[in-house]
C-alpha cells in the first residue's frame, strides 16, 4: 500500500484572473506560485489551454510555458493539456519542440480530445480545420511521429522537434482517452478535479488495457484535485467560497472572474445550483492539513494512483501560495 510519502504532487495553474488586476497580473502570478512550488518540491507545474473565457488567463498555453520554465529552474513545466483538436500536430510538435530544446528534460505535453471552449469559439480557433474529436487518435499518433526519431520515409518534419521524445500524456474526463492511453503505453491524467464521476473505472479500464511501450513499462497515473488547504477548517471553509462561486458562474454560463471570498452562500445559490456545484467538486480537499492528510490517505488507499496533481483558484495571490505550502509540509511528513 501507497503512503502520502510514495506519491509525487504537482499542481495545475487555471491562472485565475481578478477584475481588478486584469490577465498581466494572473500571469505574473502564475510564475510567482511556480517559483514558490518548485522550492516546496513539487513534481510539476502545468497550465491549461482555455479559450473565451474570462477568467482563466492560460489560452496561449506554450508561449506562457515559455514564460513559467524560463523563471524556474528544475521543476517540471507542461500543458494540462494542450486542446488537440483546435491545432494541426505538428505546430504543437514545434511548438513543444522548441521549448524542449530551451529547456531539457523539463517539458511535458499533456494532450486533450475535448475543444476547451464552446463551439463558437472552436470554430473562431480553427477555421478551415474540421477539429473533431474522433480525429484525436490519429492526431496523437501523427504528433508522436514529430516528436519521435525521423523515419527514412518521413518527408515533413518538426523542427525543432524530431527526436526530442517530449513526454505526451493522454488527459481525460471519460473513458475514451483513459483506454487510447493504455493501449499507446502513454502516462494517463484523469480530470477528477471538475468531473470525477467515472474516476474509478477510467482507471481500472486504464491499467486493464495498458500496453508496455517504449514511454512507460507499467501503467502510470495521475488524478486532478481541487485544493483549499488553510490553516483551520473554519478559515478554508471561507476561503472556498471563491472556488464555489467560480464553479456556480461557470454552471450558469457567467463571468469566471474570481470574486472575494463571503461567508456564507446561503442566498447565491439554488439547492439544484448548490448540488451541481458539490458534484463539481466531489472529490475536493478543502480543511486544515490534518483534515486534508485523512481525505487524501482515504483516496490513495482506494485508487493507489502514482501522482496528484493539485488545482487551486483562490482569491487572494498569498492565500493560494499557503494553501500549496501547507499541503508540501503534509505530502513530506
């Protein structure tokens, strides 16, 4: 059985945006948290590919990966993930290509089959490129070759790119991608941090299907957290308040521009909207360190996973940066 010791924990930046500072300020935060995270010896730092809305400040994912590895020095910097049906393969072999090669050993593609957005903006992203989802195995596939060592056959190649072996991992939220990941050999992330009803299965039908490959030669998993760690349940109880207004806006199709913390949601909320927003985020920790240890033990005992990976969207910079340094004092002790 698995310890909280044996577990890698990273952390993956929405790079939330306030009204009042605007997207320059989320950015400059989001290296600030990456410097933090990687002196409290975290595994990775990853951001994700969103588009039209306002609050999440991560659309142009690699020149930002660009920006974060550049500002750090050793923690691993990479997509979680990167849309691959809004681009063609082989912009996202240069594109990661190109960062691999500035920085080695310290880049990780992460790939998912959903568009990010909606379709008004899907189709804004793509113009002549149909995008569909049911392309994304071929499209792995083809991204693979760029990535690999040239072919005496290949006549298009990536460069920078060819040869460079960026690590791609399949990211998902169904089962498509956690059965295309086992079957390719390919490290598997699922997205319990905002859709965690089939968590258990995906992994199960994961490893069931995993084929050794020249990637990995045992299956390899990684689950999406929420996280609101403080220094008392009361205290985190507040702070989430954010993350829950986040969440419902998103439910309602409004703006995801993070709002301060309230202490109460009685009033802001349906009971419909109130059991939405808890499904959301089933599988949140949100406590004091002692409360969060108990929560996270109970999770590995059941899932034996090999890394979490850990979102946190708070509305105060320096209360996210605690929030994350309290969880690096639990995950070591």
């Amino acid at each position: 059985m698995k310890s909280l010791s044996d577990v890698k924990y990273s952390a993956l930046d929405l790079v939330p945006v306030r009204k009042e500072t605007g997207p320059a300020q989320a950015l400059r935060n989001s290296l600030d948290l990456a410097q933090h995270l990687e002196r409290a010896g975290f595994n990775r730092f990853w951001v994700a590919e969103h588009h039209n809305m306002d609050g999440i400040a991560s659309s142009a994912t690699a020149v930002l990966l660009g920006y974060l590895a550049g500002g750090t020095s050793t923690i691993r910097i990479g997509s979680g993930g990167v849309m691959l049906p809004n681009h063609a393969p082989l912009v996202i072999a240069e594109q990661f290509g190109t960062l691999e090669s500035l920085y080695p050993g310290r880049i990780d593609l992460g790939l998912g089959r959903a568009p990010g957005s909606d379709q008004l903006t899907a189709r804004a992203l793509r113009r002549e490129r149909s995008g569909s989802a049911d392309d994304f195995p071929q499209d792995v596939e083809e991204l693979l070759g760029y990535l690999g060592e040239r072919t005496p056959e290949q006549r298009v190649i990536a460069v920078p790119g060819s040869g460079t072996q960026v690590p791609v991992w399949l990211l998902g939220s169904s089962l498509f991608s956690a059965q295309l990941a086992g079957m390719r050999g390919l490290p598997y992330a699922f997205a319990s941090h905002f859709a965690p009803r089939m968590m258990h299965e995906a992994i199960r039908i994961y490893r069931d299907h995993f084929t050794p490959s020249v990637f990995l030669d045992k299956p390899y998993v990684m689950l999406g957290i929420p996280l609101v760690a403080a220094d008392t349940d009361e205290r985190a109880d507040y702070l989430a308040t954010s993350v829950y207004q986040r969440i419902l806006n998103l439910i309602r199709g409004q703006s995801l521009v993070l709002q301060p913390p309230v202490e109460t949601m009685q009033g802001l909320w349906l009971p419909h909207e109130k059991e939405a927003v808890g499904s959301f985020l089933a599988m949140a920790m949100v406590g004091s360190p002692q409360k969060i240890r108990a929560k996270l033990e109970v999770l590995l005992a059941q899932t034996q996973v090999d890394e979490l990976i850990f979102t946190c969207d708070l509305y105060e910079h320096s209360d996210r940066v605690h929030s994350y340094e309290l969880l690096a004092q639990l995950m070591h002790g």
